[in-house]
C-alpha cells in the first residue's frame, strides 16, 4: 500500500477529528480524498505537524491526528522528546513511513534505512509507540483513540505518491474554518 | 530589581490571557523562564529548537489560547521559513520576547556576529519590532502585547543587556 491508499482507508476515522496534515502530497491527497474543515492542511513549514498538533492537543480537550511523515519527523526530530516529556492523551501522531521524501521525487530517508523511528521514539521517552503494517492502519488508529492514551503510531508502506491537484485554498481560509471546527 | 522585571514581564503576559508559552532558554532571559514555569496561569512547553517552538504556539492559538515564544536573536536565522511561511502565511499571532545578544555589554563576539543582522532580518520580514534598551521601556509592554493580538502577526521585543542591567 502507498500512503494515499492508507488515507483512503483511515478517511471515515479522520472525518470526525481534528487533524493536522503533512506538508506537500499528503495534504494534497488528503484534500482531494476527503476535504473537512477539520483537516488543518500544512502549505509550508515542512517538520512541524506534529509539533502544531502537540500544541493543538495540549490547549483543548478534543483528539487531534497529526499526519507525519517519516523525512518530516527527521526534519524535526526534536519533537520527540517534547512529544515525550509533555504528553497529552488526546494527541495522535501517526507517521506515515514509507521510507522517501515523497514530495521531492522519492528520494529515500534514513527511516527506509537503518533509522527506526519507532525505536527513536521510543527512546525519547514516548510510553505508547505502535508500529504496524500499512494494512493495519485503521484498526490500530481507532484503538489509540479508543485508549485516549498519546499514541506513536509508525505504519510502514510503500512508496508512491498519488496525483492530486494542488490546494489553492487561500491559508486563512484553511485556518479559519479549521478554528471553527476546534470550538464547535 | 532584577527579580522585579521579570515578575512585571511575566504578569503583562498573564494580564493579557497569554497561558501558553514555549522557551528556548538563553542566559538573559533565565529570570524570566523561571517566572513563566512558576505561573500556574501558564502552560509552560520548553522546545529543542525555536521553530518547532513556533509550530507548539500556532498549534496553541488554533486551540483557542493565547501564545508567546521566548527565545534569543540568534534564532531568527532559524525560523525564517517558519515565521513566512506559517505564523504569517496563516496569520497568526505570535508575540516574541527575544534577548538580544550582542549588543553593548556582550562579552562573547561570535553574538555580535547576528546580533547585526537582527534588525535587518526582522525589517525584511516585516515583523514590528521594538527594543527594550531602558529599564523604563518595559512600560511598553502591554501594549506591544495587545497590539500583537489586535493585528495577528509576529511581533519582536527585543531586550538587550543595557535593558537586563549587563550580565
């Protein structure tokens, strides 16, 4: 499976939560399988879904899923350890982990190599890191919701990217619409 | 005295509903970080580098609080992308209180070397800037932080060691 098939799969779970999606294809692919105005849709900043949805989590109670890639979590790897050291229980990260640098032409990252990032975080301190296969995406994603613990999720696929059209929403309209979904 | 600005800076933050902050700690403003993670008004979030700081406060605005950042100048140089393209691009708002190193008073030279392009970058960036070079300038304050959350952009405060009273 490549990542828009797994966001393909996950969409009915994703649809009800407040999610923060990686820059480039994957927000492109999340827009055009299943556009909400809870979909936060990063245009730039590669690094810092996971750092926006770590604040997002620790400022109001509902869950939020953050949409990381394995090179973006490389980019900031510091987000580990405060991910780790200031946990909040309605906070996701699933880091889609296909091992290349999706949006620059599939060049491979050191998490397609000897990097686990599984293992990084979990050395970082983070108490509740799952990796799964691509196929098992759904189901591990609705059980750490369930659990309301903060959850690592590292799901392994392949590498590919789908053709999307590019989001030409205007930025404060993606943030605007996405606050009003966060205090709905 | 010392102790006193510190506790001024931080309840000018308090008094403007500013409950999440997220430091990069720099030598200046230790009194300050300490003032902040004492606050239990405050949501407290250190960070391993300055943007990543920047994403935990957008993050934290779109949640419905206020955020402020607290960092050295030499952290421009790395969040530039940052600042363009997310805290302005989405327009958010995002006070900065920034120990500017390198100024009178600086006994370590390789600081002076961004200390001179501090101003310049934030001009480029657009980013209002004031630079809290008195000890009265702090009067000011209140309304840098009003004015920050009244437009929805990055303001700098810059505070130098004339304004820390020297190291």
């Amino acid at each position: 499976m490549i990542r828009s098939e797994i966001l393909k799969e996950i969409a009915p779970i994703l649809r009800d939560q407040l999610v923060v999606c990686n820059i480039g294809i994957p927000s492109q692919e999340l827009h055009a399988i299943d556009d909400q105005p809870s979909n936060f849709y990063m245009l730039g900043t590669m690094g810092l879904a996971s750092s926006i949805g770590l604040g997002l989590a620790l400022s109001q109670p509902k869950p939020v899923i953050s949409i990381d890639g394995d090179g973006s979590v490389l980019t900031n790897l510091g987000t580990l350890p405060t991910i780790a050291n200031n946990p909040a229980g309605n906070f996701i990260l699933l880091i889609i982990d296909n091992g290349s640098y999706g949006s620059t032409g599939d060049q491979p990252t050191y998490a397609g190599r000897k990097t686990s990032l599984a293992k990084v975080a979990e050395a970082c301190g983070c108490e509740t890191v799952v990796e799964c296969a691509a196929e098992d995406t759904g189901r591990v994603l609705q059980e750490a919701l369930d659990s309301g613990e903060m959850t690592i999720i590292v799901c392994k696929c392949e590498s590919g990217n789908a053709k999307m059209p590019v989001i030409t929403m205007d930025p404060v309209v993606i943030r605007d619409r996405f606050m009003k979904a966060v205090s709905a | 005295m010392q102790e006193d600005i510190n506790k001024r800076i931080v309840d000018d933050f308090v008094a403007n509903d500013v409950s999440f902050v997220t430091t990069v700690p720099c030598k200046q403003l230790a009194g300050v970080i300490d003032e902040i993670d004492a606050r239990e008004e405050i949501h407290h979030i250190p960070s391993n580098k300055e943007d990543e700081g920047m994403g935990l406060c957008a993050g934290a605005f779109m949640g419905g609080k206020r955020p402020a950042i607290i960092m050295q100048n030499t952290a421009i140089g790395v969040t530039i992308n940052t600042l363009a393209t997310l805290t302005q691009y989405y327009r958010m708002p995002l006070p900065m209180l920034i120990s500017y190193r390198g100024e009178l008073g600086e006994p370590v030279a390789c600081q002076v070397e961004m200390a001179v392009h501090t101003k310049a970058l934030l001009a480029q960036l657009h980013i209002p800037t004031y630079h809290f070079h008195h000890r009265d300038d702090v009067e000011e304050l209140d309304k840098i932080i009003k004015y920050t959350f009244m437009c929805n952009k990055p303001v700098a405060i810059l505070t130098d060691a004339s304004f820390w009273g020297g190291y």
